[in-house]
C-alpha cells in the first residue's frame, strides 16, 4: 500500500517563517537557518519505502519556486488555520497511511518516519511528540474517515498542542514514536547542537 510523507513548507523569506527565532539571531539569519535545514531535511528523508511530497505555502509561490529540490510533488497548503492545512494533507494523499511533519526538526531521520508508518500497522493514528508540548509528526492510517472534529479547537503554539489533538481524535486508537526537538528559539539550536534531539 502506498505511504506517503507530506512535508509542510513556507517559502524562507525573512519575517516570515522562524520569527520567534528571528526575534533573537535576525530575521535574515533564520530564514537562512530554515532554508538550508529545510532543504537538507528533505533531501535525508527520501527513501523508496514512501513518496515524499511538499505541501507549499504560500501557494502560487511555493509551486514556483525554485528553493526546494526537484523532481518532488508540490501541492499548495490552501486557505486555513493550520489544522485545516493539516487535515488536507493528511486527507488529500489518496488511500494508504499519511504522515504529515514540519521541516524545522534537525533530528529526523529516516529510521523516525519508518517508525512511524510501522506503528499504522496497529493504530489509526501516530504522534511525535516534541519537548514543548506539541507534536513533530501526525498520522493517519486512512482506514477510517476522520472526525470532522479533527484538530478543532488546538492551541497551537502552546503546550497543549499535543493533548488537544489527541482529544480531537475522538475513539482512534493512537501510538507514539521518539520524541524530538522543534527549533523555535537559540536555546532549542543549542539542544539539538548538544544531541539532545530524541528520547
């Protein structure tokens, strides 16, 4: 059966993705940090178990450009808060068990993603948690119809990212894989500088 890994992506633009980052080193030094970890990232995670495929944003933009590695499907994030984008991602890949993860985790590597679609085996959904509450990766196996409830009411940004969405997932039976560290501010590059990336 097909798996597939959506990675969502914003156009590395200064002062507009990592601004919490940005506040502290620049906004031009995080757009940078985030460009080339974004493009080594997806580059680590190709692997012939999935198909990887960039979900864009700003749409017309990320469709366009010329930032990101070729030869990868490239479908626009659309309108919505981030659950929304996040839902059809997870919903829009065709049958087969989806993951969806961000691009800002320097410690994924193909062995997490394996985990992950192996946990779909068992479970109708898989998180990764991450140090601050929230979550680097979500799952579906695709074998029921989510909930229209899904990702409602998520405060994003907080830490409780995680316990919100799993509440949103109603009955679904979930399993974890590692948890892994975000970037979000210099003392998080300092972990991950320092190895602290998964337990």
């Amino acid at each position: 059966m097909r798996r597939t890994l959506a990675i969502m992506l914003k156009e590395p633009r200064p002062g507009r993705v990592k601004t919490r980052l940005g506040h502290e080193i620049g906004m031009t030094n995080a757009a940078w940090w985030f460009r080339h970890q974004a493009t080594a990232l997806i580059r680590r995670l190709q692997d012939p178990r999935w198909d990887v495929v960039l979900m864009v944003s700003p749409d017309n933009e990320g469709l366009k450009s010329r930032v990101w590695p070729r030869g990868l499907r490239r479908i626009p994030q659309g309108e919505g808060d981030l659950g929304i984008r996040m839902k059809r991602a997870l919903r829009g890949q065709g049958p087969g068990p989806v993951c969806v993860i961000g691009a800002d985790i320097p410690g994924i590597e193909r062995r997490h993603i394996a985990r992950a679609f192996r946990a779909l085996g068992h479970a109708d959904a898989v998180l990764g948690p991450a140090y601050d509450g929230g979550y680097w990766l979500i799952g579906l196996k695709n074998t029921r119809p989510a909930r229209p409830q899904l990702f409602q009411s998520v405060r994003w940004s907080t830490e409780f990212a995680l316990a919100d969405t799993l509440r949103s997932l109603g009955d679904f039976s979930v399993a974890y894989v590692d948890k892994l560290q975000d970037v979000d501010t210099t003392a998080d590059l300092r972990m991950t500088a320092r190895g602290q990336r998964a337990t």
